[in-house]
C-alpha cells in the first residue's frame, strides 16, 4: 500500500513550514548530486556516524575530504536533510506532505519545526543506542517523517487515507483505508524488521530503530506540543 493522500480536511492552514521542510530537503540532494563522486564525502561529513557520537570524535581513519567541519553531535541534525537517492527523497517527503500539513496545524507554524526536528533527534539517538559500533552513515528524513506519523496516527485515528493498491485483474487503484490501520501496519512491520535485525550486525541499509523511535516520540510528543488540547474534527 502506498499512501498518495488524505482527507482530513479539518483545517485551512496553509502548510508553510511543511512545505519549507520539503523544499530543504530537496534543496540539499540537489546539491548533493551536483556534487558528483564528491557526494560520498560529503555524507561522511554531515551523515550521522553512530560511533561517532558515542566516542564523541570523528573516526581516525576518514581522509581529509570525509572530515567534517562541525562536531560530531551535530551531524545528528544535518543527517535529517541527507537522501541516499532520488526515492529515498522521494518516499519520504511524500509521507511528509501527506501528514504533515495536519501536524502542523496541530501544533502552529513555530512549533512545527522545532516538533519536527526534535522528533528527528529521538529517531537519530534510538538508532544509536541500538547500534553504538556502526560506521556506517545514517542519513534521511524518515526519523523525522516517522514522527510526523506518530502524531497523526494519535490525533486523526479516523481520517481517511488514500492508498495505492494493486487488485489483480482491476490493476491499480486508489482505496481509502481509516489512518490508524495504515500507520498502524506501517508502525508493526517497522517494529518486525528492527527486531529481526538485532540478530545482524548493520553495514547499511534501513535503520528501523530511527523510525520506532521518531514514531513513538511523535505519538507522545504531539500532546505537548499541539496549540490546544480538546476534540479534533476529522472528514
């Protein structure tokens, strides 16, 4: 299932910072394409590294170009606005778009971003706890993203969500499904992979402990953050 939008249309704020949010992150792989075989380097110097930031300095073996130019705990925030390619981008500032106009209205323009980021920061550190002698790094907005999530699945559980399916013999098509079913599956099977994966050492791939960890930071950080406390109108 692949969700292409919702309708919750509770409110008409317009999304400001959701859509600066989106044109950062877009703005940056693009940068990080023009950047060519220098690309590599440049997501050794402001990805997250978790051993890096449980040894609280940069790893000894990195050549000049992979240096970074910022302590290492910073990277925990610069790795937010790192995509490894096109559909990492793509995948995740779709789920952003989708969801986080609600958010947003949920929590007002100037709260936004600082619920966005520190949502993202939890994500980070959980992938660090969970892989503290990784070298490998860490970069994308899912962290973040997941948070996004977090709070709706918390705050519109009966909003409708548009997802793409495929029906044999009908091809593709849209189907609304209620938003706690598609996050809540989407949240199981984020769960079911990290658990799998603690059998494995990790030398790349997802990191699922980022997206439990930023999911669960936004289910409980939404009712901290959100202007006003009481019913939410869900269409």
């Amino acid at each position: 299932m692949i969700p292409i939008r919702d309708s919750n249309t509770w409110t008409k704020t317009a999304p400001v910072l959701t859509a600066l949010i989106l044109l950062i992150n877009a703005a940056v792989f693009v940068y990080q394409v023009r950047l060519g075989e220098g690309a590599g380097a440049f997501l050794f110097r402001f990805g997250t590294i978790p051993w890096e930031i449980t040894n609280f300095t940069e790893l000894p073996d990195l050549s000049p170009p992979e240096r970074s130019p910022i302590p290492v705990f910073l990277t925990l925030i610069t790795g937010m606005f790192l995509h490894g390619g096109f559909l990492h981008l793509a995948g995740n500032m779709l789920y952003l778009w989708i969801f986080g106009d609600n958010v947003e209205a949920l929590t007002g323009h100037r709260r936004f971003p600082i619920f966005y980021l520190t949502c993202g920061l939890v994500a980070s550190l959980t992938h660090v706890f969970f892989q503290p002698g990784s070298t490998v790094p860490m970069i994308g907005a899912s962290g973040a993203v997941s948070g996004i999530l977090g709070a709706y699945f918390m705050r519109f559980p009966k909003a409708r969500v548009h997802v793409l399916v495929f029906i044999p013999f009908l091809l593709l098509r849209t189907v609304p499904v209620p938003a706690v079913l598609v996050l809540g599956f989407w949240f199981l099977m984020q769960l079911l992979n990290g658990l799998g994966s603690l059998h494995f050492r990790q030398t790349g791939g997802i990191a699922w402990f980022a997206h439990i960890g930023g999911f669960v930071a936004g289910a409980v950080l939404i009712f901290f953050f959100e202007k006003k406390r009481g019913r939410v109108i869900v269409r």
